[in-house]
C-alpha cells in the first residue's frame, strides 16, 4: 500500500471523514447527514482496494467508478453540512478540496486502464 497513492490517500481521507463524523455526532449533535457522509466518505477506499484486486481489468475499472461516485456523494455531504450551518467554510475547505483530489487522481486511472485495455 506504501507505493500506492490512491489506496495512501483514500485510507487517510476515510480517517479524516470518521473523525468529522465523531465531531458532528459528540460536539453538533447531527446524526443523518453526518452518516450518510461517514458511509461515502469510507466506501471510498473500500472499494479502491476491492478494485486493487479485481479479477479483471473491466472489473477494476468497474470499482473504481464507484469509488468516483463515492467522492462525488462525499462532497455533496460535506457541502450540504456547510450550507446549512453544521461545518463552517474553513471546516469543510479542506476535506473538500481532498475530494476534488480524489475526484482527479480516480479519473486518471480509470482513463489510463481503459486506454491500456481498447
């Protein structure tokens, strides 16, 4: 995992997004949102090291769309928790501009094995 970056950075944003989760759960009191952004946000790198050893380079593919997605619907959390008030702009910056990272590095692979198997 040491020389793999998506599975490094998806690993240390789903600890990030589980202490979001433990600060809006103790300290805001939010439960529904805050759990749907902790099961996204952790689905992440569940299924970048599912695709790691997917039993084709389809099914690679396929997992590694789903981790996009999940970045995707991570983001729309922590958006919607901005907006309405339960995260600040300086709380959520930073986590949001991992996923837009996320967001990148998952595209690229996804673009370069498809090109690698067409």
């Amino acid at each position: 995992m040491k020389d793999n970056v998506i599975l490094c950075k998806s690993m240390d944003f789903a600890v990030r997004v589980v202490n979001l989760y433990k600060y809006l759960s103790d300290e805001k009191k939010e439960y529904i949102m805050s759990k749907q952004l902790l099961r996204c946000g952790t689905s992440v790198g569940a299924n970048a090291h599912e695709a790691v050893n997917g039993q084709s380079a389809k099914d690679f593919i396929s997992k590694m769309h789903i981790s996009l997605k999940e970045v995707g619907e991570t983001e729309y959390w922590l958006t919607l928790l901005t907006r309405t008030n339960y995260l600040d702009a300086e709380q959520s910056q930073s986590i949001i501009y991992d996923c837009i990272e996320l967001k990148r590095i998952l595209t690229a692979i996804i673009k370069t094995t498809k090109a690698k198997i067409d």
